[in-house]
C-alpha cells in the first residue's frame, strides 16, 4: 500500500446503509486522502440539494 498515492485502496469498505460511498476520507502515515465519486451535476446536488436560489 503506497499511503502517498491517490490510488484508492484495495480494501473492504463497509457503507451500509448505503450502497456505495459519495465522499470518502482516509489517512494514512501522516497524510489524509478526501475522494469524492461524483461528477459536477452530482456534486452541484450535494451543494444545493433543493435546488434552491440563495
């Protein structure tokens, strides 16, 4: 396992309740790793889930 890769790693990831992950956070050695599995639109819904003007 290179910690100082943006591979994500091969492990088993337990999600539930959920089927699959959106944002993910994890560490290792003395770096921390966010991936976020969405494209603009889905990162544009978690931003403004209403759709709402400000």
């Amino acid at each position: 396992m290179n910690w100082h890769s943006w591979q994500v790693p091969d492990m088993q990831v337990n999600t539930a309740p959920w089927s699959v992950y959106t944002l993910w956070q994890f560490a290792g050695d003395d770096e921390d790793r966010s991936i976020a599995t969405v494209d603009r639109d889905g990162w544009q819904r978690l931003d403004n889930p209403t759709g709402q003007a400000s």
